[in-house]
C-alpha cells in the first residue's frame, strides 16, 4: 500500500504543478469527488479556509489560484485511511503538509496544513 500511496501522491503533485503551469485547474479538480471537502489551515491572513463541493472547490481555484508549484519534501506516508504529503512551495521552500482521503482512486478531503 505504501508504494500505490507514494505513486498517487506523487502524481497529484505533477497535477497541481502542472494546473499551476497551464493556469487552468480543470483537469487536476476532476481528481476529486463531486463532494469533495478541502480545507487550508494556518493560511496566513486568513487563518482557516473551507470548501465544501467541487463548485466551490472550482470557485475558489479561479477566484485565487495558486502562483507557485510544490515539491515532496518527505516521505510520503499513511496514516489511518490518509496518505500524508510533506512539500515545499518551490519559490520559497516554505513548507507544508497535504493529507488526501481518497474514495476510490478520487479524493474525498484534502487538508493542506502551512507550516
């Protein structure tokens, strides 16, 4: 199981990079479930920021989307029923961790936690 995690995290990390380089997000959000829950904690100014659904999920991507590409900066790990994603924003090497809940081969919850 810990080699199909590291390959599904390492796959949804070339999907967001990729979305970021293109500036169209469509194709990585089809990597989640139609009610799929991501949350972003310790942003910073914002605190926490919940998204409830691909809708808002979608909107969310347009209204702010990301400007920067990341890199695994760990080993990817299971915990539970979560695959745990350590990365580093690539500008700074700010770090950050990203845990994905997945229902089938989609992802049901995504945290993302800035360190």
């Amino acid at each position: 199981m810990a080699l199909a995690a590291d390959d599904f995290a390492r796959d949804h990390v070339a999907a967001f990079n990729s979305a970021v380089a293109s500036r169209n997000f469509a194709d990585f959000l089809t990597r989640f479930e139609d009610d799929a829950v991501m949350r972003f904690e310790n942003v910073p100014g914002a605190g926490v920021i919940e998204l409830a659904g691909r809708p808002a999920i979608t909107a969310g991507y347009d209204e702010q989307p990301p400007d920067d590409e990341i890199s695994v900066a760990g080993e990817v790990r299971i915990e539970g029923k979560s695959i745990v994603i350590p990365f580093a924003w690539r500008r700074d090497g700010a770090p950050g961790t990203m845990t994905l809940d997945l229902s089938g081969d989609r992802i049901s919850r995504m945290v993302v936690t800035f360190e």
